[in-house]
C-alpha cells in the first residue's frame, strides 16, 4: 500500500469507484487545514455550538485511595459525546467539497445523532445506517436522528451492529458517490479518514494536556481511554504522544478486543487489527456498549501497539457496568457504557495521577444499565 | 459463488455458451456486492467455503471445463492467506487470472490480476490500469454495486469512449448486466460482458435453469 500508511497499517482497500472520491477527499483536506479561515470557521463552531473547551475535573471520591483521577469530560459538549468534534469538522468540509447529502454509519447513534445535528445546521440531507439490533438497544438516539431530520435505515442482515452498518454506508457512498459525503464516525476506513479524524478529536488531548499542567503542574502517569473504532482515544492520546513518561492506556470491551485477540486483517478498506479467522474473515464482536461492538480498531492504534507507545487492556460487561454505578453513584456523573470500560481498568492501573477520557454521557444506556 | 456444485455449473454455463467463468470466493464484508451475491457469500461461508476450500473447488472445476477460469475475490483473503503464496496456489488449482474488488491498481503492481476501472475513474487511473491488467479489462459499468439492473447503465457508452482512447486491451463490461438484451446492448459497445448476479439466480434453479439462461445471452450476442 502506497498511502496512508501507519507502519504497515491503513491503506486504501475499496472498489476502483471510490478511489477518485478518496483523492477528492485527501486534496480538500490538505487545502482546508492549509486555510486559515477554516481553521477560524472550525474553532468558531468549536467554542460557540459544541461548548469547548471541556472541563478536566477531578474524581475525588471515585478515585481509590492513594490514586487521583482525572476526567476529561467529553460528555459535556453538544450532544452529549465526543463524536461531534469529527462531525463539526467534516460536516464544513463536505460543504467545502460542493456535497449536498451526507451519509454515516453508527453503532450506539452518538455519531449518528452528531452527524444529524451538523446536517441540520448545515442544510445537508443525512442519511443514517444503523444495525437493527443496535436500533433496538439504543432507542434514544434513532429518536433524536430523527427528530434532527435524518433518515435511519435499519440493516437487517449479518450481525445488525456496527459492522453492517458501516459496509451499507460504504455501499451507499459507491452508488451515491457523485453527490454524497461519507461522514466516518471513527478513525477507521480507508485512507485519509483515519488521519482526518484522528486531527479533528485531537482538540481533546491538546486541551487536556493544557489543562492537566495547569491544574497539577505535571503530566500524569497513564491517559487512558476506551477503544471501539479509537476515535476518543486517538484524540486523547494525540495531546501525550510525545511524552514518554505517560503511559497511554486503550480499554477495548473483552469480547470486542481487536488489538488485544485479533489478527492483522483488511476491514472496511484498511488494514488493521481485527477479529478476523485465519482466512481473513471478520468475526463477529460482543459488547453490551454498542460503541464498542467493532472488530476492527483504527490503524494507527494497531501502530502505536506494535511499537509499544500505547497498550491496550480489556473489560468485561460486568466491570463496565460496575464502574458506571460507581461513577454514579460518588461524583454524580452517568457516564456511557464505553468509557465505563475505560473507569473501569483506571481503578486498578498501576498509577497514581491518571487521566480518563469519559467521552460521552450515559443517558442513551439506562434501559441497558437497569436490565443488568 | 466457489460451492460443492460450482463444477456442474461452470459445465452447465460452458454449454450454454459461457467463455470463461469467474468463481467467486466469499467474503465475510464484501463491499463492492449488492444483495445477491452478499447472500450467496454468507451462504458460502456457512457451508464452510473458506480459501482452501474454494482452492479445492477451482482444482475441481479446472478438471470438468476447459474454459479460463478466474477467481473473484477481496484483498482480505489474501492477506491472511499471502499474497504471493495465494497468486500461486490459484495458479496451480487452475486459475487463469484473478479479480480483487477492493485493490486499487496502482497498488501491488506484481500481483498480476485483471484491473477494473468505474465511470469515475480519472483516464489517468484508466491508463494505469490498463497498462497492469492481465489479458482484459473489466469495465464496472455503473456506480453502484453488484445487482441486476432494470436498465442498462447510461454511464458505460461514455466510459468506453474514454477507455478506447486509452488503450487497445479488450473491454468487458460487468455489474448490472441481468438480461439478453441488456448484454446485447453491452456487447455492442465492449468485447465482452461480465454476468454474475443474473446468472447466481440462474444457478438457484440448478445447473439445467443456468444453461438455458447463458444459452439465451449468447444467443442475444451472436
């Protein structure tokens, strides 16, 4: 693979049919970071619509004793995740690009209700593919992508999460590709998507580095965030990169663990770490947290893993739930089921000042929580 | 689709009038496939259709049928299988080429495959492609995925005014071609037509339906 190369890792794996869409979206991408008043435009939403900079708190009464622990709270900003951070940034580089519709896959809906919420700001058509089995568990959000005007199209087949839906959203790009966007959630798929995420959630850990110096004056020991595709982690780790003292910890769900049980495998049009048979098949994922319900991971976690800058751990449903009603319970803050996995291992890792990426609020998982 | 009855078949759509046929080796994800050929994947996949078994299945399809036999297939196989080593297993099991959906041209330029090009490709692309194809090029002739069609695509009569401009290797058009008069039209403009979904639903009805249905594309050709 000649572009978009992590170590070995991302490429451009489609149908001949995208590949002129893929340069269309590199080019217009370049030239937008280049454009100071993208940059301006970009910062402006940031600030005015999502509600940056979030807050770093402190976890007083969460944190075990001997431990502080620290809270990036992604689940304050508008729509109640980080997923718009990608979606803000794409959404003005589809406008950018001449697109009028927008199509997004989803596995909770948080990318979905964020990908909504920016076509309805923008004008754009939107268009959601979302698991049945995912619609199901996750009722609240095919409410509010609905509400925010976006149609949800169900896919009936396969393992109905994630996977699925984000290969009909690939399928519908290729028969749409003329006048439609493709909005990926997280920093997976084929090339330049990965970096163009990656680059739009790193707001998060260049403000939590800022604001973790300031609050403590020093760096803490390990950031650690949940993986599903990486788009929060990335993002969080992006701000820590290159300090060696911090460990940079990924939380994958145990039955969803692409970096820590897979293999190297092609999914959705990058070569990545997957749970994939020894043919290359894609297995199916388990996670109570839809979010996290992915066998494949973004490329450049399989990079940052094999060259050992980044490890990445598991948690089980159980610990998951148990570290939201934890959460609840002693600060007051209902977080998502998937960066529950993520409060979960921040418990009992080996440290003492962590920061943990609680990317998004738990609002969408209280049938879920309380059916356990 | 690579099966246990894909030996039959091939023979069914060699007297017919088939030329060559492609065999399709499943994929669990397989993102240039509508409906049809994704459910005959999944089907293939349960039966336990995994890459030595269709090996398996070309070696014994390459005994039946004397025609050129080329495997149709996603980059994920051969990364898990070797790309070099799966090139030349398909090789010796009596492959005559290969089809990968999801590798774009101007990657692995030593993996000798036929190259696809769309009605959005760039001529540049379409050079290039035409350049590192193995024998023919396999025009897709809508933007869109696998799937019988209603009507023949609009977009390819322009494509092959492209493509012809730039090279001189045959042309076979392919996706959305499900029926005599669409391949006649096709075949009008192109060397050649590719049938698959069409002809997967043919195969449905067992090797006798299948004959009879290439039977009525070649008629439409001659």
């Amino acid at each position: 693979m000649s572009v978009g190369l992590f170590g070995g890792y991302g490429g451009r794996y489609v149908p001949e049919t995208l590949i002129p869409a893929l340069d269309e979206l590199t080019s217009g991408w370049e030239a937008a970071k280049a454009d100071a008043d993208f940059r301006a435009e970009l910062d402006s939403l940031l600030e005015r619509y999502v509600g940056r900079p979030t807050p770093l708190d402190e976890a007083a009464r969460f944190a075990p004793t001997g431990k502080r622990i620290l809270l990036k709270r992604e689940d304050l900003c508008h729509t109640g995740a980080h997923k718009i951070n990608n979606t803000v940034g794409q959404a003005l580089l589809a406008v950018r690009l001449g697109k009028r519709r927008v199509v997004a896959e989803t596995g909770a809906g948080q990318h979905g209700v964020a990908a909504a919420t920016v076509c309805a700001r923008f004008g754009l058509d939107c268009v959601v593919h979302m698991g049945a089995e995912d619609m199901r568990r996750q009722r609240p959000n095919v409410d509010r992508m609905r509400l925010l005007g976006a149609e949800v199209r169900p896919v009936e087949f396969g393992t109905k999460t994630l996977k699925e839906a984000t290969s009909e959203a690939i399928r519908d790009w290729i028969a749409n590709v003329d006048m439609t966007y493709y909005m990926i959630g997280s920093c997976v798929g084929p090339h330049p998507y990965p970096a163009i995420v990656r680059e739009l959630q790193a707001v998060i850990g260049r403000e939590a580095r800022e604001q973790v110096v300031e609050k403590l004056e020093r760096l803490p020991d390990a950031v650690v965030a949940c993986v599903g595709g990486g788009s929060n982690a990335i993002g969080l780790f992006a701000g820590f990169l290159d300090d060696r003292s911090v460990r940079l910890v990924g939380v994958e769900a145990e039955g969803a663990a692409s970096l820590v049980a897979g293999r190297t495998a092609v999914i959705h049009g990058s070569l990545s770490s997957v749970l994939a048979d020894a043919d290359g098949q894609i297995l199916d994922a388990h996670s109570i947290s839809a979010g996290l319900d992915y066998p494949g991971v973004g490329p450049e976690h399989a990079y940052l893993r094999d060259t050992g800058r980044a490890e990445y751990v598991t948690a089980t449903d159980v610990e998951a739930l148990a570290a939201f009603r934890s959460l609840a319970a002693t600060e007051g803050i209902l977080p998502a089921l998937e960066p529950a996995h993520a409060l979960a291992r921040a418990l009992d890792l080996d440290a003492e000042v962590i920061l943990v990426g609680l990317s998004g609020r738990g609002d969408k998982d209280l049938a879920e929580v309380l059916a356990h | 689709m690579a099966g246990l009855e894909t030996p039959e078949l091939a023979a069914a759509a060699v007297a017919g009038g088939a030329d060559s046929i492609e065999i399709g080796f499943p994929f669990s994800d397989p993102l240039a496939d509508g409906p049809a050929i994704r459910r005959a994947a999944e089907r293939a996949l349960t039966a336990g259709m995994g890459t030595a078994a269709c090996l398996d299945c070309l070696r014994r399809t390459r005994a039946r049928v004397a025609v050129p036999l080329v495997p149709m297939t996603y980059s994920a196989l051969l990364e898990a299988y070797g790309w070099e080593r799966f090139a030349s297993d398909a090789e010796l099991a009596g492959a005559a080429s290969l089809i990968i959906a999801d590798l774009p041209a101007d990657e692995r330029p030593e993996l000798r495959r036929v190259q696809l090009v769309a009605p959005t490709s760039t001529d540049e692309r379409i050079a290039l492609a035409a350049a590192r194809t193995d024998g023919w090029l396999y025009l897709v002739t809508l933007t869109g995925t696998t799937g019988a069609r209603r009507e023949l695509s609009p977009a390819l009569e322009p494509l092959v005014e492209r493509v012809r401009r730039l090279t001189a290797v045959p042309l076979y058009a392919g996706f959305g071609i499900s029926t005599p008069s669409q391949a006649a039209a096709a075949a009008e403009l192109t060397d050649g037509v590719v049938v698959g979904s069409a002809a997967l639903a043919a195969a449905e009805e067992g090797a006798s339906a299948l004959e009879r249905f290439v039977a009525s594309l070649r008629a439409a050709l001659s």
